[in-house]
C-alpha cells in the first residue's frame, strides 16, 4: 500500500510515522512546441565583435572546468594560434568546493573568478555569449553576439537536467520546480537560492535526492547533505537532511559517508536507499516515490542529468547514450565524421566520472589532440585521471579521498551496452586502471582539500 511520510515521523527519528495514502496527481501532459518562425537574418549578418584571426582558429564552447583548461592548454600547444573561448555567463562560479561555501566553511570570493583574467593571463580572448548554431560546412559558430569562423570547434558545454526522468513533463511545473527548489548542480542562481535556503531554515525536513544514471559528481549529493546537517547541528536546529538515494547504497565512498551519516549526524540526516522520484508535487512540498511520498519543509531535488541541450541542437546525440551525450570518437573526442569538431567534458558519452578533476586532465589530453592531428601526428590514448575530495566534517573540516585512472572505453553500440558499460565502471570498477581510495576522514585530507581546490584554480585562471 502506498504511504505518505510525513515529516513528524523523520523529525522524530523514526520512518514509522505513516499517516495516510496520496493518490498520483493526474499526470502532467503537453509537449514542446515547435515554431517555424523567420530565420534570424540579424545574427546570421552580424560578425561577432572580437578580433580578426591572425592564424588558425580554435573557437572553445563552454568557459567551465574542461572549456577553461582546453582554451589555456590549446594556447600552450599552439601558441600562434588563434583561441576563441565563449561562455554565457559574465563570471565563472565553480561547483566544486561550492558545497562548502553552502556550509560557511569558505567565502563566495574563493569559488567566484573572472573570465577576463583567465583571457588575459593565458593569451586567448573571452567571447561573453551563448551558441545558437553551428553551420559544419561552412565552419561557422552562430551566437547571441554575431557569427565567427573556426578552423577547429570544441564543446564544452556541460549538462543539462532531464526533467521527464523525474516525471516532470509540464513547462510550468518544471518552472515550479526549478524557481522553489533546484539542485544546484549547475552554478550561478540555484546555488545562490539554495544557500539563501540553508541559511534561513528553521526547522523541519530538507529534501535532497541523489538521482540515477551517471549524473555529475558522484559523491556531490552525499557531501552536500553533510554540509548542510552540519549547519543544524552548530545551529542546534530541530532539523534534519532527508537524503532520497535512486541507488540502493551510497553509490561512490560509501564506507567513508556512511561512517559520516552515524557517527556525526545521527540525529539531523537520514539516508533512504532505492527511492525512485516519480514526481514532485511543488505545491504540497511533497516527493511522489514509486511506492512512497515524502513530504518536507524545504528542498533541493536533483533530476537526472543529460548531455547539455547545446549538443542536442546540433543534432550531435549518440544513439547508443541513455544520457544524450555526443555522438564522439571514444578515444580521441572527435566527431565521427569530422576531424574538426570535439567535445569534452560532462557531454561526453564515456562512462567517466562527470567530475572537474576529470574535464581538466581529458582537456589537456585533447588539445595535444588537436594540435598533434593538425601537424599530422596521431597520439597515444592516454585516459582522464579523477581526483576527488570530499568535506564530510565542518568541525574541524575533515575529508575523504577517492582517486582513479581509466582503462581504455568500451566500445558500446545500443543505449543497453551504454548503461551496462557504465554500470560497470562506476559500481564494480572494471574500468579503473587502479584505484586510490582513503575513507577515513582527517583534518589532514580537509585541509588537502581545500589546496586541491586552489590548485585548480591556479591552473585554470592563473
Ligand atoms: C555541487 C558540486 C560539487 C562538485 N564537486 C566536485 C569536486 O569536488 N571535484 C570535481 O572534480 N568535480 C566536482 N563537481 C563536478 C564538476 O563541477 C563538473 O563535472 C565540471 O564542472 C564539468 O566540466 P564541464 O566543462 O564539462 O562543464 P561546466 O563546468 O558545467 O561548464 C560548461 C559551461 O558551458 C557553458 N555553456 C553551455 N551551453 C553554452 C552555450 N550554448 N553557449 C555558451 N556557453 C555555454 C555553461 O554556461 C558552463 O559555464 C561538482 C559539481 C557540483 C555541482
């Protein structure tokens, strides 16, 4: 029989408060809409407003942890090239360590850095404008800002969310959701709403919900939900984190969280394994489980992640990805039928972790890529290496350590291969060339922490 948890019963520290049924709201319809209007002859004209090419031009898409590293270390390989990076946003805000900022633990000044000291101290310009279009033959980038010409192109756009994956269909439930409660799992405004709510909460039950697949930062919702039980426990707030898990146990250094969860949150964060999100009721505050609902106080829910929209646009979706990443070489990044084209980062389709750590050092790997193919030389496979702290104490600040290299991708041709290949690297490790993994917490590795943070950031800005 279906239950309703409600939020008396988590409070109380027990899962037994079962106070009643609620039915599914009826379900949600409407698709998008497609309009078929004139075409946009004022960008197709326009020439953006950044210097003349003075050799070959690589234009980078996505200023983020891969598109930062590929826009210096393409400058390094090349340095007479021509390096055009564009992003959206006027300032970079970096999700890694964001969490603890969400905690107090640093300023908002440590995550934040500038577009144009990056430009400036690594010799390429910053183009502040999103991507409306590729044209391929032409080798032509469409942007808000006007159109410019490339020799080479590199995506580095990110994710997306998958709204339908969580049974969001609706345009305007989806808005509900996303302005009351987002996931904060891409920077800039959600972070900003999400902090705002961690600092004001009271009392009652906050929602996260670690959705399925491999969505980005693995171990991200479980050291998000210690961050924030550590805000109740310094407030002493009659409070507690409510962490709704797609997976049946804590999917990545379990032992070192799970350490975390009893021995320094027993009373203010709850773990629930195997909760498939079929739902969320904005109004009623209330997640709609597959076999349960749990109602809160407060909330940040996570959808599945998908390659970024940008990817799907330019019609560059593998099929045999469940996630909507792009259709690419899995060894050198290339598009299957262009040498000019690549995309890196958390759009990729390989079974990597969608991680900083990982973006950074597959950049590097890609931009000798690049500039080796032009000059007519093919590079040796060299896989990405992930490097991944997480804060799990506030008091001290005290982290866990999990480190790891790939072995060469699987080849997988059906969506079926794809998640099974998947499955494979992240749950059994099949994939890992070694494993580096240290799970008891220390101010040591907090403090390695906040140094593999600095360390990052010198490399992409400095
Ligand atoms: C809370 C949290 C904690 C994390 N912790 C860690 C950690 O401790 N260690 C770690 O290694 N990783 C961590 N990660 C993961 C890491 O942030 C991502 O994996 C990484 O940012 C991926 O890099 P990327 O370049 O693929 O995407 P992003 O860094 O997201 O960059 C994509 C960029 O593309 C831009 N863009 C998209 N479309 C367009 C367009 N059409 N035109 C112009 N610009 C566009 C976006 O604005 C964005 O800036 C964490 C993530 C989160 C959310």
């Amino acid at each position: 029989m279906r239950k309703t948890i409600s939020r008396r019963g988590f409070l109380k520290g027990s899962t037994s408060a079962i106070v009643g049924a609620a039915g599914l709201a009826a379900g949600a319809g409407a698709g998008s809409q497609v309009s078929h209007g004139a075409a946009p002859t004022a960008l197709i004209t326009r020439h953006a407003d950044i210097p003349a090419a003075k050799g070959t031009r690589a234009v980078v898409v996505g200023g983020g942890w891969g598109g930062l590293t590929m826009a210096k270390y393409l400058k390094k390989e090349a340095p007479d090239w021509d390096v055009v990076l564009i992003e959206s946003h006027a300032t970079f805000m970096s999700c890694p360590v964001s969490n603890l900022w969400l905690a107090g633990l640093i300023d908002l000044e440590f995550i934040s850095h500038s577009y144009l000291t990056a430009a400036k101290n690594n010799n390429y310009i910053y183009f502040n404008a999103t991507v409306i279009d590729v044209d391929r033959s032409e080798r032509v980038v469409y942007t808000s800002g006007g159109q410019l010409t490339y020799d080479y192109l590199i995506l580095a756009p990110g994710i997306d969310y998958d709204w339908p994956a969580v049974g969001m269909l609706d345009p305007e439930e989806i808005h509900l959701l996303h302005t009351h409660y987002p996931a904060a799992f891409k920077p800039g405004s959600e972070h900003l709403t999400l902090k705002r709510k961690i600092d004001e909460f009271e009392k009652g039950l906050f929602v996260l919900t670690v959705p399925s697949g491999n969505y980005r930062c693995l171990p991200g919702p479980y050291e998000r939900a210690c961050m924030i039980a550590s805000v109740f426990k310094r407030k002493k707030l009659k409070a507690k984190v409510l962490l709704l898990d797609f997976n049946p146990k804590v999917k990545i250094k379990a032992e070192g969280f799970q350490a975390a969860f009893q021995e320094l949150y027993k009373d203010y964060l709850e773990y629930v394994p195997s909760v498939t999100v079929h739902r969320v009721d904005v109004l009623n505050k209330t997640v709609i489980g597959e076999f349960d609902d749990y109602q809160f106080d407060d909330a940040s829910i996570y959808p599945r992640v998908r390659g970024a929209l940008l990817i799907e646009t330019l019609g560059l979706v593998a099929e045999s990805s469940p996630q909507k990443e792009a259709r690419i070489n899995l060894f050198r990044n290339h598009l299957h039928d262009d040498l000019r084209v690549y995309v890196i980062g958390d759009s990729r389709p390989m079974g990597y972790s969608k991680s900083g750590s990982t973006a950074n050092d597959e950049a590097k790997y890609v931009a000798k890529v690049i500039v080796g193919l032009d000059k007519g030389k093919k590079l040796e496979w060299k896989g990405p290496y992930t490097s991944c702290y997480s804060m799990v104490n506030a008091d001290p600040p005290e982290a866990i350590y999990f480190g790891s290299q790939y072995l060469p991708p699987l080849i997988a041709h059906t969506p079926m291969d794809m998640e099974r290949t998947v499955k494979a690297w992240i749950e059994r490790g099949s994939a890992f060339a070694w494993r580096d993994q240290n799970m008891n917490r220390s101010p040591e590795m907090g403090q390695a922490m906040y140094a593999w943070a600095y360390g990052y950031y010198k490399d992409l800005f400095g």
